[in-house]
C-alpha cells in the first residue's frame, strides 16, 4: 500500500474527502517526525511505539577496494509493533 492508497483507505472508512484525508495523514506524520527530532517517543497502544535510537560509529569495508572507511554514528528511527498489531498479524 503506498501513500495515495493510504488516503483513499482512510477517506473511505472515515467518510471524508480525500484532501481532507490527505491533511490529516499529513498532520500525523509531521507530528511523529517533530516528536522523534525533538527526542521524544510516540506510543500508539495497541499499534506499536515510534523511537530514536543511537547507531554507534563503527569500521566498515569498501567492497570494491577492501578499504576499511569510517563510519559515523547517527540517530536511526525504529518502531516497535505493539500486542495487538502483533496478535492481528498471527
């Protein structure tokens, strides 16, 4: 399911318009993008928790010429699904 597919979807099942649709998706990712930039967490109970977790500096390896190249540390998002996702998934 890509993005437009997603509007449709929640247009449909909320009995609103697709812009409308569209804002509202819009809204809630920039909401988890600005939480997890400002380092905080968004928990969703029953769907699962969006976090920022810290990826250490490390020795990597160029496949091409065997040089070993540094690589940086960076902050990485992860989700984490939650029981309810998981028990519908199984």
């Amino acid at each position: 399911m890509n993005k437009n597919e997603l509007v449709e979807h929640i247009a449909k099942q909320a009995d609103m318009s697709k812009a409308s649709a569209a804002r509202a998706l819009e809204s809630m990712t920039d909401a988890v993008q600005m939480t997890l930039k400002n380092g905080g967490s968004v928990s969703l109970v029953g769907f699962g928790t969006f976090e920022v977790t810290e990826r250490a500096a490390r020795v990597g390896r160029n496949p091409r010429t065997n040089a070993a190249i540094k690589i940086a540390a960076t902050k990485v998002p992860k989700f984490r699904p939650g029981k309810a996702l998981k028990d519908a998934l199984n």
